[in-house]
C-alpha cells in the first residue's frame, strides 16, 4: 500500500473504534498474531519505529 491508502484504512480503524465505544456496539473482531504485535508495541511505550516492509506475514 502507498502512504495515502495506510492513512485511508487507519482512519477507517478509528472511526470504527469511535463508533464502538459510542454505542452497544459488541466488536467480536479477532486479534491475529500481526495486531497483537502492534498491540504489545503501543502498550509498552516504545517509540513506533518505521517498517521497511509491510506484512502480515511472519
């Protein structure tokens, strides 16, 4: 994906967040090994360091 598109679908992952904590909303989305990831990295308080390549693979 190209910067324009990361920054579409990031504000499409905000929105939903926003709606769900607004609402009776049950999310119900999994978390797969590559959100986990990203999970444990903006939890730790680490700097958010730039991928070179992007994947949801291992």
């Amino acid at each position: 994906m190209n910067v324009d598109q990361h920054l579409k679908v990031a504000q499409w992952h905000i929105e939903q967040a926003r709606l769900h904590a607004t609402s009776q909303h049950s999310c119900g989305c999994p978390v797969n090994e590559h959100y986990q990831k990203i999970i444990n990295e903006i939890e730790s308080g680490k700097e958010i360091e730039e991928e070179l390549v992007c994947s949801t693979e291992k």
